[in-house]
C-alpha cells in the first residue's frame, strides 16, 4: 500500500473504498475524511455507510470496530493538566 502525505491539509477518501494493505489483507480500511464543522453530508455518508456494513448479511464483510479520532489543541491539554 502507497499513500502520500499532504501535511495538515485535509485529505479526499471515499469510505466505500476499501483500503487493504498487502501484510494484512484480513484487515481492511474505510476512511471516512472526517468531519467538518457543522457537515451534515459527510455525518450523513458515515451514517448510511455504518448502517449499510452493520446490516450486511455475510459476517466477513461486517462493521467490526469503529476508530474515531480527533485532535485535542495543545492549549487544552495544557490547562486540563493544570487542573
């Protein structure tokens, strides 16, 4: 599997595309693009994506783990630690 970086511009992913790496194949990817502010089409897309996997009837090609990750600013990790 090959990716290119971009920094800390947000990146453009289809969540219906599987990414599959060559090590693992068993493990396969879908990569929402993340949300913007306020977004509801791409909340929408995750939604009916989650509900579409999480209803299919052959049990390999099931939803099995959500990753949700976000950023924490560093002025908040800061002051949360000082609490």
């Amino acid at each position: 599997m090959q990716t290119k970086a971009s920094g800390r511009a947000r990146g453009i992913h289809d969540i219906k595309i599987p990414i599959i790496s060559q090590d693992r194949p068993d493990l396969i990817l879908h990569d929402s693009g993340g949300f913007e502010s306020g977004g509801d089409k791409e909340f929408q897309q995750v939604k009916g994506f989650i509900f579409e996997m999480s209803n299919t009837t052959e049990m390999k090609d099931r939803l099995h783990v959500i990753w949700f990750a976000y950023n924490i600013p560093p002025v908040f990790l800061k002051v949360r630690c000082l609490v």
